[in-house]
C-alpha cells in the first residue's frame, strides 16, 4: 500500500476535512473501572492492538501515579510509538498529567523516547472545582496553565494538549480566556471535557458550537494554524444526533459504533 500522507498526523492540520482523528484512553481512563486495572505486559498487548486498528492517539497513561504506571507508558512509548508501518503510519503516544510542573516533568520522561510523543496537562475550570478543590482563584488557574504550557514546552515536547477539566460547568468567558491563553503560548491541542457528566450529546454539541462562535478564540485559533471547518462540525454533529437517539448520556464513546457506517 503506497502512503498516504493525507491521514498522517500532522500537529495542527487535518488535511482530509472529515477526517475524524480517534484517541483512545483505554490504558488510562479505562483503568478506572473497577476490576480494570492492568499489569504493564497486559497495557503493552492492548497497545498493539490499538496500533492494528490505527488508533491516532493512545492515552498511555498517569506516569506520576506510580511507577508502575510510569514504567508501563515508557514502555509504549519505546515500543508502539516508535513502530512506523509501511505507510509511515506510527500513533502518537500521549502521556496525561496535571498542572504540576513535577508531574509534566515525570510525564515527559516517560514518553519523550516515542516518535510523536504528547503531554496532556489538565486542571479545573469550574468555579466550584477551583473553590472546593484547587483552593485557586481564576487568576491563579490561568498562570498554572499558562505556566505549564510553557514548562512543557521547554523541556522539547512541541505536541501540548492542555484540558479544562469540567469545562462544561465553568464560566464560559473565564474558559475562553483560559483556551486563548494556552493557545497563544504553544497549546497544540485543546480538549472539553464534560468530566462529571451533566449534558446530554445535543447539549454538548451546542456547547462546542458556541466555543467555535466565539470571535477571540476563534482569531486565536486560526493565528496558530489549528483548523475550523464546518464539514468536521458537521459530522460530529450527526454523531451527537446518534447519541442523542439513545436517551442516555455516554462518556467514553464505543469506538466501534462511534465509527461505524451505521453512525452516519
């Protein structure tokens, strides 16, 4: 089979327009379950069969949990993310911790031998996680985010995700705020979680319309190259429609029927 360029991952660019990429957080949040957790020779089997069906990034992980969950991440990360196929197919290898420079540091460790490593660094942007738990002001959130982008950065990795953690109860002008500023200090990838789970699929949809609406975020994302293109938002509004259908809320989508023919 003769590369394909246009389905590689490319930080910033999707050059097929709908072009759905898929992150697979198994390993990491699918541990979670009870009864889920898993030894390092069992993570490093499931990653393999992530790469089989072409997964574009894999969740590897919490390395600053334990060390067994750090030395099962370094060992994907050696493995599966320096595996390139024929087609120049490799994942990217994404490690996840908090905005803790210590943790974005252990986290870098375990994954920077990868091909296409990546550091997911997340905190809390609603008022009532960063008054009950962080103990933070706005202010001092924004820094930690800020301040944690430009550690990562510094330390080589150029593929940042920054996450809001549950964005969809925060203030939505202090979530923006916080989204351009991650942007503008090198965020590669911004990701909105509703980590407690108080929407429905339509509600979500209409929640991530309104980000894409929002004319700062927007200037800021299209200066730093990321892509806004309504054939994508088209497609994953028809999935939220099919999830919608259901009459429940889902959290972590079936990959299987998420992508199958018959969610379209």
């Amino acid at each position: 089979m003769a590369p394909n360029d246009n389905l590689l991952h490319i930080q910033n660019q999707i050059p097929i327009p709908n072009y759905v990429r898929i992150l697979d957080t198994t390993l990491r949040d699918g541990e979670q379950s009870p009864g889920a957790a898993m030894s390092c020779k069992e993570k490093l089997e499931i990653a393999r069969l992530l790469v089989k069906l072409r997964v574009d990034i894999i969740e590897a992980g919490f390395p600053s949990a334990s060390s067994d969950d750090f030395n099962a991440v370094k060992m994907i990360a050696e493995d599966v993310g320096n595996d390139v196929d024929n087609d120049g197919y490799v994942p990217v290898i994404c490690g996840v911790c908090r905005c803790n420079k210590k943790e974005v540091a252990i986290t870098w460790e375990a994954i920077k031998h990868a091909k296409k490593p990546r550091i997911c660094a997340f905190i809390a942007t609603s008022p009532i996680h960063m008054e009950y738990k962080l103990r933070k002001t706005k202010d001092e959130v924004l820094n930690m985010a800020r301040d944690t982008v430009k550690f990562a950065q510094s330390l080589g990795c150029s593929d940042i995700s920054f996450a809001a953690e549950d964005a969809t109860r925060s203030e939505k002008q202090f979530l923006y705020q916080v989204l351009e500023e991650v942007i503008k200090v090198g965020a590669t990838t911004v990701v909105i979680p509703d980590t407690v789970g108080v929407t429905m699929p339509f509600e979500y949809g209409k929640f991530i319309a309104d980000i894409k609406k929002s004319r700062a975020l927007r200037k800021r994302i299209e200066e730093h190259g990321y892509i806004l293109n309504d054939d994508e938002f088209e497609i994953l509004f028809k999935n939220f429609k099919l999830l919608a259908g259901t009459k429940k809320r889902v959290t972590n989508a079936d990959l299987k029927v998420l992508m199958s023919n018959e969610a379209y």
